[in-house]
C-alpha cells in the first residue's frame, strides 16, 4: 500500500530495481510502523491522496503534520516519535523497531504523566541556590522541564521563550520588589489577574 511504503523503497520500485534485505529494508519497516500508528492514532493516513501518484509525492516531500494537531485531545508526547519513524530520510529516521517500539512507550507513559511538557523557571540571584532547587526538581520530576535565570530580564525572557507552568523565584529580588514583579508579569498579557 503506498501510504505505508517508505519512500526509499518506492523510489527503487519506481526505477525497476531489485530490493535486498539488510538496513534499508529494516529502516523501511519502521516507516510503515509509523505510518500504521499515526493512522491508528488520528484516523488520517499521514500521507493523504486520492491517487498512488499524489501519495508518493506527499511521501517524498516529507511533510507531515503532527498527530497531535490532527487529533485535539492526544497529548503530544506522541508526535516526536511518530514524526521521527516517518521521517523520508532513512539515515534520520527511527533505526529499529524495538527502539521505535521504547519510543512509544515513553510516549505512553509521558501522555499519563500529569508532569509532561510541564515547564518552571527557577529564579534566584544566588547561583548554589538556583542550581540547587532546579537540581532538585529535575531529578524529582524527570519529566519536567527546569529552566534557570538569574536575574530579572533572565526571568522574562524564559517565560516569554515558552510556556512556563511555574515560576519560582526569591520573594523580593533585588531590582524589582514582589509586588512590582506580579504586576510587570500580569501586565505582559499571557498571565490572568
């Protein structure tokens, strides 16, 4: 079936030519495996067309949108993986299938992690202090993301660089007192009163 043909093994097909078994065919499974799990996770073939032409174009383009955007609700520790197995350059792509398998497993597991794609900003001037807290969080919410600032300006741009689920920084650093700070990040738009 086209859709789930990885695009190197198209190719030969296309020119006539004789395909052997070894890495590249190996590599071509996982690209089927993704292309089965991204249709089983969205309801969506990954390469859409309405004939074999239009869908061996779409392959060798090598786009392909994120399950997470074509399905609301799947948790997007998902699309990493899947986009990884699809990926039409085979030395980019997922090597096996057992490491595609421990992908999805992760993914799995990060989809049931209330901490997933959770993001704090520790801010403290005092570095042993700083590092000693996002040390802590790491390593007691491994799937959390800690980012570190040292000062104010540092403290704003990491919560403008991405969503941030939390912030903690000193009560009253030195150039800003608190107060001041809530009404500066309430002020920035992204926060609510």
């Amino acid at each position: 079936t086209p859709g789930f043909l990885a695009p190197e093994i198209a190719a030969k097909n296309l020119m006539g030519e004789e395909i052997e078994s070894g890495p590249l065919v190996k590599c071509s499974d996982v690209y089927a495996l993704g292309s089965m799990a991204y249709e089983l996770l969205t309801g969506e073939p990954a390469f859409a067309g309405t004939t074999v032409n239009e869908i061996l174009s779409a392959q060798f383009e090598g786009t392909v949108t994120p399950p997470s955007e074509i399905r609301p609700g799947l948790s997007a520790s998902f699309d990493a993986p899947i986009l990884a197995a699809l990926d039409h350059k085979p030395e980019d792509r997922t090597s096996t299938v057992l490491q595609f398998r421990e992908a999805i497993e992760k993914a799995h597991a990060d989809a049931t992690d209330p901490c997933f794609g959770r993001r704090i900003v520790v801010a403290a001037a005092d570095a042993g202090s700083r590092q000693g807290l996002a040390s802590t969080l790491s390593r007691e919410f491994p799937s959390l993301t800690v980012a570190e600032a040292s000062n104010l300006g540092e403290m704003m741009h990491e919560v403008g660089a991405q969503p941030t689920a939390l912030l903690v920084f000193e009560p009253s650093p030195p150039e800003v007192p608190g107060l001041n700070m809530v009404k500066r990040l309430r002020g920035d738009g992204r926060f609510g009163n």
